[in-house]
C-alpha cells in the first residue's frame, strides 16, 4: 500500500500514529493510505514554518520572484504528471485536471509580479519637514485548508500569494486527495523555494483543530462547505486569527425570453456536469423565463444521452465518477426525494449502470423545482441540475436574491439593458453574462456574499495581497535643532 506523508521543513515525514484510505474513485478500490497528523506533528510543521519565517521574510522581492517564475515553468513542464495524480484520487477526466492545473498557474504568473503588487506610496513634504510612506509586511505563519474537489488549483490560488507576500504557510489538503498538494510541494522545493517555508501537514478534523487554535498560525484560508466555512471562521476569528473562509454554493442561470436557446442548453449541460459537478460553480438552477422554460427542458434532455461517463484515464470520457461512495449515494438521494417534494424528475441519472465499482452516477434534470424544496435548498454538489420556472425577470432576481447563498450568478440574454441590469441587481460575487462558470482571470479575485463567504476578503488576485500582508505607515521627519521644541499638544499637521 503506497503512503501518501507529510512534507515538513523540506522533508517527507512518513511515520504516523493514524492513517486514512485514499481511493481510486473509478475503480472504487483503497489505492493508498494518507499520514494523519497528530497535534505534536502539526506542532513541527508550525515550527519549521515559524523558524524559516525571518530569512523568508528577508529576502530581496527579486530573489522570491525568480522562484516563482522557476515554478510556473516546472508545472508547465511537468502538468500532464500532476493532472494524472489528481486524476488518480479525485477521479476528474485528465483534460478537466489539466484544465484545473492551468488556472491555478494563473495566480502564478500574478505571484511573479510581487515587486509591483507589494509597492507602497509615499507623500513628500505631507507636514513642513514631514514625510510619509506606507508599506505592507507580511502577516506571518499562514494556514491554508483545501478542499478535494480542486486539489491542485486551490492550494495553488492560495500559496502563491501567501508566499509571494513573505510568509511562510501550512497547507493541510483535503485526506481525499492529498497527493497532489505533494507534489507542488515538491516543485516549489525544487525551484528553490528555502526549507519550512512551505509545509504539507496531511490529516482531518484533528490537525484542523489544532492548526486552529495553535497561536503561532497568524492567518487562515480555507475553501469548503458552508457549515464548516461558518465553523472555521468562528474557531480562528476567537484565536484572534485573520480569516477568509469560503463556503458552499447554489448558483442559478436565468435564461431570458430572448436568450439563444441551443447556447443556453449548451453551457447549461457544461456547467451543471462538468467535473460531476464537484465545482463550487457548478449552475446548480436553471431559472427559465417566461415561455422559453419548454422549449429550454426539451433541448438540455435532448443533449444529456450522448455524454460519456467513465474512468478519468479513458480519452473518450467526458465525465468522472464522484469521489466516493457516500457522497455519491447522497447526491441520488435528492434525485430520489424530489419527485415527492413537488418536483419533475425528467432524467434520472441514479438509473444508469456502470460496469464498475466505481463510484459513477448518471446526470440528472429535475424540473419544476422551487425554494422549500431539498433539492432547491441545498447544496447537492454533483451532476444534478434543477430547472425552476418564473414569468418575469423581476422574478428571477427575486429568486436569485433570496437564496442564503452568493458565490456566482449567471444571465443568457441578448438584451444588453437586461444584463446590465442583472449586474446592478443580482447579490452574487461572480456575474456572468451569457458565461455560466464566471470564474475570474487571475488579476481579479474570486469570491461570492453571504453564506458563500465568511471573511472581509476574496481568494487569489489583488484581495489576497490584502489579506496576506499588513499596512503599515511611516511618518519621518530628520532631526532640525531650529524647529525642536516641547509641545504637548496633539500633532498637528503644518
């Protein structure tokens, strides 16, 4: 049985008092075993990270930049192994591995551009005699908690900027599939990155908690679920951490009257299905306006028979399984259940059969879906896409804004006064317009409102420098013994 450790000071640390199973989602079969971390080897991991902090921190912008650039080379040259890793454990299709891998090289390319991310400002003659200049300084040891359904792109949006800001980080991926995070690891080390600044602490709740509360851990981010994002949040924000936690999701697609109807289906079938929709910008609700809602059911049934479910490896596959058997039989239960809550099950993806032991289901449409409703309410996080049906825009917005969720948020249209005025309205962190997944470039930053965010700041781009560094403002004035005197007033400027 292969063993997935931890990697510490520039280690790999195998040994372990606990240790998980890690599967090969398409063949349902226990491939390796994870190090679980216990609180004493968290505990090393912090250190390392805490003792290799000053020199990290010291160093040039310039030297920190030339490693970046060593890395985004060696993943370029190396992708197609990482995408077959993450393969491997998640169970994606290697092209949407490859996919995934090339966003995250996105927060990369904007970590080489650290000298210029990092500048301050400065105000000469502020007060006669006076300047002033601000700088931003790195917050310290930086915890950084993923999630499996993006193993590589995530801990990439994260450490990059982390690093690149001047700390030193503790990345803890999911025990799902945590060989990916491993592996970039490893390339870091590889394109120079100095021992302990970046450390790879494998476990599950138990090294959460204790990365948690440990109080030499200055900052957290984390991607999960809304419950345990909400968790997080109260756990660090009371050990008087900075915190960014990013939850769960629901994200709708409102489909004018006006909308082109075979590219409305289109992105429908791609954004609700792919990667078995284990995206946290997967459109979870179509939200058919108006008299299209017939026409647009029949042409996404019409699509969903020729798509190809099967192992990730397989070139003809354009789907995988989920990642594992528990949450796969979770995801059939809201198929199975919505019939009885009101709701239209036009294709029942829990019938389909596979020649394997994987953990595969089929893709599901349910229409006539509505709030109230468990599979409207919850975030399903797989290939299930609802169809909800209002007579107006107005209606739509309604719904959209309503939803205790706000990461993303899409409108098909062809009415430019109609999308604007979506973007004006709808209350999500991510707008598309006639774009179903509007996961933003790399220069911006990712993020949604309410139940989709507990923090101040979004993930990666030019949010993340915020929350990695602190502002820090110098007043100066050189020494005139014609102006010195005492004065007890409060300064004044002059």
């Amino acid at each position: 049985m292969q063993q997935i450790p931890h990697f510490i000071d520039g280690k790999r640390i195998y040994d372990a008092e606990r240790y998980g199973p890690v599967y090969n989602p398409a063949t349902g079969e226990q491939e390796k075993e994870v190090a679980f971390a216990s609180p004493a080897r968290v505990d090393e991991a912090v250190a390392a990270a805490a003792q290799a902090l000053p020199a990290w921190r010291s160093a040039s912008l310039a030297k920190r930049s030339a490693v970046f650039y060593r890395v985004r080379q060696l993943l370029m040259e190396r992708k197609s192994e990482l995408a077959a890793i993450l393969t491997s454990e998640h169970g994606k299709v290697l092209s949407d591995a490859e996919g995934e891998i090339s966003r995250g090289l996105e927060n990369i390319e904007f970590a080489t551009g650290l000298s210029h991310m990092l500048k301050g400002e400065r105000t000469e003659q502020a007060s006669t005699g006076v300047d002033v200049h601000s700088i931003r300084q790195p917050v310290g040891v930086v915890a950084c908690i993923t999630p499996f359904n993006f193993p590589a792109m995530v801990p990439l949006w994260m450490i990059g900027s982390a690093i690149a800001c001047g700390n030193t980080v503790l990345l803890k991926p999911s025990e799902k599939d945590p060989s990916s995070s491993l592996f970039i690891a490893e390339i870091f080390s590889e394109a120079g990155l100095p021992d302990g600044v970046l450390n790879v602490v494998q476990g599950d709740k138990e090294a959460v908690e204790h990365i948690l509360d440990h109080p030499d851990v200055k900052a957290v981010s984390f991607v999960g679920s809304t419950p345990i994002a909400r968790s997080i949040y109260s756990r660090a924000a009371a050990s008087g951490k900075r915190v960014q936690a990013l939850g769960g999701a629901k994200n709708h697609m409102v489909v004018l009257p006006d909308a082109d109807l075979e590219m409305a289906a289109d992105a429908a079938i791609s954004a609700a299905y792919g990667s078995a929709g284990e995206r946290c910008m997967a459109v979870s609700v179509v939200v058919a306006v108006g008299d299209i809602a017939d026409d647009l059911v029949d042409a996404i049934r019409s699509r969903m028979g020729s798509l190809q479910i099967g192992a990730g490896t397989d070139a003809s596959s354009e789907m995988g399984p989920l990642i594992s058997a528990e949450h796969r039989d979770r995801v059939a239960s809201y198929v199975k259940n919505a019939a009885a809550e009101g709701a239209t099950v036009v294709v029942d993806g829990t019938e389909q059969q596979f020649d394997s032991d994987g953990f595969f289901i089929g893709v599901s449409l349910v229409d006539n879906v509505a709030p109230g409703m468990k599979v409207y309410d919850d975030e399903i996080f797989g290939p299930v896409l609802s169809v909800a049906r209002v007579e107006t825009y107005a209606d739509a917005v309604r719904m959209v804004n309503e939803n205790p969720y706000g990461n993303g948020a899409a409108i098909f249209t062809r009415d430019g006064g109609a999308a604007r005025q979506f973007e004006f309205e709808a209350e999500a962190g991510m707008i598309g317009v006639n774009v179903p997944i509007p996961v933003p470039v790399g220069t911006y930053s990712f993020g949604g409102w309410k139940d989709s965010l507990f923090g101040d700041t979004h993930m990666y781009g030019p949010e993340s420098i915020k929350f990695y560094t602190r502002g820090k403002i110098v007043t100066t004035r050189w020494p005139d013994p014609s102006t010195s005197k005492i004065d007890l007033g409060f300064p004044q400027v002059d």
